[in-house]
C-alpha cells in the first residue's frame, strides 16, 4: 500500500502530460505524500498551479528561483523520495538521463537519485521504436531503472501504434507493485476466488452473490509481495490482476480439479471463494419447460465436493487460509470449521453487517487461528488482503 510513501512525479513536455495529474491525484487518494517537479516544456500542457493544488505542495520547476530556501534543493527532493516516476518521459528526457545530462531541474533530481527510478515512456510510435531511444532504454533497464510499457492506440498525431503512455490507474498499480516488500518472494500461493455455477439447463443455473473481490485482491497484493500467485476463479465481471496463472472454472467440480492440479507444490492455500455446495442431480439438455406438474417445482439436488475439507486432509507442510460467511454464531461456527477442515487460519464476517459480505468493496471480520481470535474493523478489501497476507507470512515464518 501507499500510505506515507514520498512519491516524485516528473512531467515531461509530451501530450500525455494531460493525465499527470490524476496520477497525483490517485497517489494522494492512496495515502501517498507527493510532489511534482515539471519540465519547462511541460508547463505548456498542464499548469504548475494545478499540480500544486492537487499536490498540496510546491510545485518544482527551476533550478535556482527559491533563493529563500537554504536546502540544495535538488539534492534534498533526491534523497526525500521513495520513487522517482516520470509520466510522461519523453525521448528527450529519456536520452538526458540515459548519457548522464542533467541541464534541469529534473535531470538533476534523475542524476542526485539514491532511490528506484521508473518511467512511463509516452510519444510517437517511430520515435519509441527508434534505435537511439531503444538504445536509450536499454541503458536504462541495464542501471535496474523501472520502464513501464506502452499501450497501442491512435496517437496525438493521428498515426496507429504503440507509444500511448499508460493509463493512471495502471501507472499507480506499477508504483504500489515497486514499492512493495517482497516478504512472499518464492512462495507458491493458490487463491480460489469468486462464486460457482451449477447448471440446470441451458437457460438456468444455480450459484451466489459472490463478486471475487476478496480473492482478487489476495492475488494482487500476493503477487505485488513477490510470490508466484495461481488464482483459480468462478465467474466474476472484474478485471484479472497480474497473476503467473490464471484458470477460469465453472462448477465446484471443476474448482476441486483445479485446485488438486496445483496443491502439491503450493506454500499457501487460500480459499477465498464461495463454491456451491450442492448442484442439480439432473441435468436437462433442453430448457426446462413450465408444466402444470411444475417440472421446476422439484429439483433434486446432489452434494458437491467439500473442497476444503478434502485438500484440508491431504495437507502436509501447506498453510490454509478459509473464508466463512455467516449470519448468526459466527464466531462458533467459525472456530468449528477452523477445526474440522484443519486450517491454520479462518476470516469470518457477519453478512447482515453492512460493508462487510458480498459485492462491496469493503469488509469487517474476525481473523482466527489455533490460539486467537482478532475482530478488525472496517476496511478496503485490498487493505484487508496485506493484512491476511501478513498473518500468512508470520505463519509460515
């Protein structure tokens, strides 16, 4: 998380300086302390004034027009900084810093740096594609400089091809992934997230108001930590995070398989997901119709496999992280599926609270383990995620 990170943004006099700020502005969102420094061809895209105010600091520009401060003030800015990220940097800030020219402001920042650098390259597509700037580039990369890619698109100048600096919401994601630790490096993580489907017939299935919020963000931040994530998800309407696998499953069944297919080799299992516990015993392969004997009145059902219950049994040196949700008793039905499904941990929440359950983007729940029980308060699901995480890595530690 960003929470009191010192976060440099240098803009750079391309087009894309137009999303700058809300690259402040989701930093700011997140916690972050940020301050700008600006390149003078920048100010004719976006104006200082408009950092300063999103910033809430002064924004940088010059390199001796404050003569009332007594610090050496690309220095200090330098050794303030947690990261360093240009968005956008330019090929000609990309080539300065690459051959050491350091002629502003913010080359000088670049050349004083003790802290990671990344770089959001944003311009035209043969420009990007040039051999100076690839050269460039690689220089960079060569000194452990972060260089995010591009997106492809129609560009400012009408031509079709990569070069499009990423978006802010992606750039910040770049930023949280860099600054994260990697308490988690080398460890295999499988996370099942989201609901189950169960069909009926070709029109109907069975399933619940999962969203894979949770386990979505579990995959994300587990990854951000630096462990290899394998997230196995029901069907969800969410954008799928960085993750080394990935594998969409329908049913139960079809989770129970997949989990057997990484379980050996995992360090972690976290089930975050709400599978169906039961599935129609009868299958139609034509749509059911509406009878006056009610053909949709009776609906066998059939139990479905307990997937934590069984890989609970097989578990060696794995830890397993369960999830219930519950409405009444929750600590006691909580502690009693701790047991029987040989957990480590279980994170129980009350669904009739609100913001906590399925679908929002917050959650309240108790974390349990073999010799406590902590009730947290409210929370983002993502914060909750590091602290699950955290708890994850003290066990296995």
């Amino acid at each position: 998380m960003l929470k009191n990170k010192n976060i440099l943004l240098g803009v750079t006099g391309g087009i894309a300086a137009y999303k700058s700020p809300g690259i402040c502005s989701l930093l700011r969102k997140q916690g972050a302390e940020v301050k700008v420094v600006m390149t003078e061809n920048a100010t004719k895209f976006v104006t200082p004034l408009t950092f300063q105010t999103m910033s809430n600091n002064v924004c940088h520009l010059e390199m001796f027009n404050q003569l009332f401060n007594m610090d050496v003030e690309h220095i200090s800015l330098a050794k303030w900084a947690d990261i360093i990220v240009i968005a956008p940097a330019t090929a000609n800030v990309i080539g300065k810093f690459a051959n050491g020219i350091s002629d502003d402001m913010l080359t000088t920042i670049l050349m004083a740096s003790r802290c990671p650098v990344m770089i959001a390259p944003g311009m035209n597509t043969v420009m990007l594609n040039s051999k100076a700037n690839q050269n460039n580039l690689d220089i960079l990369k060569e000194r452990g400089v972060i260089v995010l890619d591009t997106a492809t698109d129609i560009l400012a100048c009408n031509d079709y091809g990569s070069g499009k600096m990423l978006e802010p919401k992606e750039i910040v994601n770049e930023i949280d992934t860099a600054l994260a630790k990697k308490d988690l490096k080398g460890k295999n993580i499988v996370i099942t997230a989201g609901p189950t489907i169960e069909p009926l017939d070709p029109v109907r299935y069975l399933t619940n108001h999962s969203s894979g919020k949770m386990g979505y963000a579990l995959a994300e931040n587990a990854k951000k930590r630096g462990a290899k994530v394998t997230l196995i998800s029901g069907p969800t309407t969410i954008q799928v995070p960085k993750v080394d696998n990935f594998v969409s499953v329908k049913t139960t069944r079809d989770m129970f398989e997949a989990v057997g297919e990484f379980f050996d080799k995992a360090d972690v299992l976290i089930k975050s997901a709400a599978p169906a516990d039961y599935r129609p015993k009868h299958y139609s392969d034509e749509k059911i119709k509406k009878t006056a004997q009610g053909d949709l009145d009776n609906i066998e059902m059939e139990k479905n496999p307990d997937i934590a219950l069984h890989y609970g049994a097989l578990k060696k040196n794995q830890i397993i992280v369960g999830f219930a949700a519950e409405s009444t008793n929750i600590y006691q039905y909580a502690k009693e599926k701790l047991d029987k499904k040989n957990f480590d941990m279980i994170v129980v929440n009350n669904i009739k609270k609100e913001g906590a359950g399925f679908g929002t983007d917050t959650n309240i729940v108790s974390i349990i383990d073999k010799n406590s029980t902590t009730d947290l308060e409210i929370m983002s699901k993502k914060e909750l995620a590091n602290e699950i995480l955290d708890r994850v890595q003290k066990l296995m530690s």
